[in-house]
C-alpha cells in the first residue's frame, strides 16, 4: 500500500521531467537541423504561406523581446530552473507538472543556447527559427515558455495548487 502510494505521489515528478526532456530534445534538435541545412541559405516558406522557417539569433527573451540583455535572461533562465526544482517536493499535480515541464524544458532548451552558443558563456545568441507574419520570430523553447505561462494562469485562476489542492475562494 505504501509503496503505491509513493508511487502514485511521484507521477508528477516523471511527468514534469518527460515533458521537459522532450521539451529541450525537440528544441535542441529543430534548431541543430534548421542551423544545418537554413543558416546563410534562403528562407523555407511552408504551403499557405502562415509560417516560414529562416534562421536568426536572438539575444533578448522571447519572440526578440529586450535584445541585448542576453546575461539578465542567463540569470531569469537560472533562476527559474532553481525555483521549478525547488518545488518538486510539493508536486502532485498532474496539470502543474506538464506546466512546469514545459517551463522547465523551454528555460533550458534556451538556456542551452546562451551558454554554448556565439559570442560566449551566458552571452550566446538563441537561435530562432519559426516566422508566421506580424510576429517575432521563435522557437520551440520560446513556445514550451509560452504555453507553459498560459497554464500557469489558468492554473492560478482556477485555484489550483502545485500540490493538486483548490485554494479555496474568498
């Protein structure tokens, strides 16, 4: 019974590690062939015209956002990494985990970037790679950050917790 129980606390956990390995392999993997067969080339224009695959790098947050501050978010990605590991002892949620898993894997997919990436050490660029018109350009880091933010506030509203309670309304 106990050892059900202990495992039944730690599907969480595994869910938030499998979504944010996937997160940075896909991430890792889309920006290492775009680089290799895109980078100096023409942009890849897909049917219907929606979204165009050409390499850029980034050296702000997000979508190009505050370029140039490329160490601050080095720092905001290490921090949000050491706040999301923080919190898997209270982790019992399914949908706080696929949330944060998402967090996780995108801060490190960009993170990644940041620390291997040209010019240098927590100053690389990120490489950006997905264009649909009337929008900055991104990747699948800067998608796994941004669904896992709208989760987290609709999480939030919701009033659930990371440990799976309801926080209960005023």
């Amino acid at each position: 019974m106990q050892a059900a129980r202990g495992a039944a606390l730690n599907r969480p956990r595994v869910l938030l590690v499998l979504v944010a390995l996937l997160t940075v392999a896909l991430d890792a993997g889309t920006k290492a062939l775009v680089v290799a067969r895109l980078e100096g080339k023409d942009s890849v224009r897909l049917p219907g015209g929606a979204v165009t695959f050409v390499v850029s790098r980034n050296s702000g947050a997000a979508f190009s956002f505050a370029e140039g501050l490329t160490l601050v978010f080095t720092a905001v990605a290490v921090a949000v990494i050491a706040y999301i590991v923080r919190t898997l002892p209270r982790l019992r949620s399914g949908w706080w985990a696929l949330t944060l898993g998402l967090l996780l894997g995108g801060a490190l997919g960009n993170l990644i970037d940041r620390l291997t990436r040209a010019p240098g050490f927590g100053r690389g660029r990120v490489v950006d790679f997905i264009s649909v018109p009337h929008f900055a350009s991104f990747n699948v880091a800067d998608s796994g950050i941004t669904i896992g933010a709208a989760l987290a506030i609709l999480l939030s509203f919701r009033g659930i917790e990371v440990d799976g309670t309801r926080k209960q309304a005023d």
